[in-house]
C-alpha cells in the first residue's frame, strides 16, 4: 500500500494548526486498531468513497484521517486533523474504539 499525498493537501497540512506532518499521518495508519468509516454526507461523495478513522500517532496525538482506497489498495489521503468531540463520539459508537 502506498500513501500518496497530493501537493494540494500537503499545504493544507503543513498550514493547519498544529501542522500534521506525513510520519504522523503513516503512525496514525500502522496505529489503527478499528474499522474505517464510509462519509456518506451529500457534498463528500467521491468513488470509490471517502473513508475515514480516528488514530493516535506514536506520541498519543489523535488524528483523523480521510482518504479514499484507490485500486490496487493505495490509498489517497484527502485531510487529517484533530478530531472534534462530535467525530470522536461518532467513531467511538460506530466501531467502539
């Protein structure tokens, strides 16, 4: 599985607040323990589906991840960022993590 970043959202993820870097995103990746959620939401809709989990990276920082699955199982890394509590409840009673 390759991660590929787009220059477009490597800016956007150097630019957040704090910046998420490329080695948080793959900790975040290897770290996964459940299940990734499908955004079903109207304005997300891409296919294959945008996905999305909720991870800690080696120093305990949680992230959320959006990405999409490509063929041949890379995936596309759309955004990641701090979750809100409203992300963080929604994972927890989807996956129980």
């Amino acid at each position: 599985m390759a991660l590929i970043i787009s220059p477009k959202v490597q800016e956007k993820l150097t630019n957040k607040f704090p910046p998420v870097t490329e080695a948080e995103v793959r900790e975040c990746f290897w770290n996964r323990t459940g299940k990734t959620l499908i955004d079903d939401r109207d304005e997300h809709q891409t296919n294959p589906p945008t996905r999305w989990f909720i991870a800690e990276t080696a120093a305990g920082r949680r992230l959320k991840i959006v990405f999409i699955r490509a063929k041949g199982g890379d995936h596309i890394l759309k955004s990641a960022y701090d979750p809100d509590e409203t992300e963080e409840l929604i994972y927890e009673q989807e996956t129980g993590c």
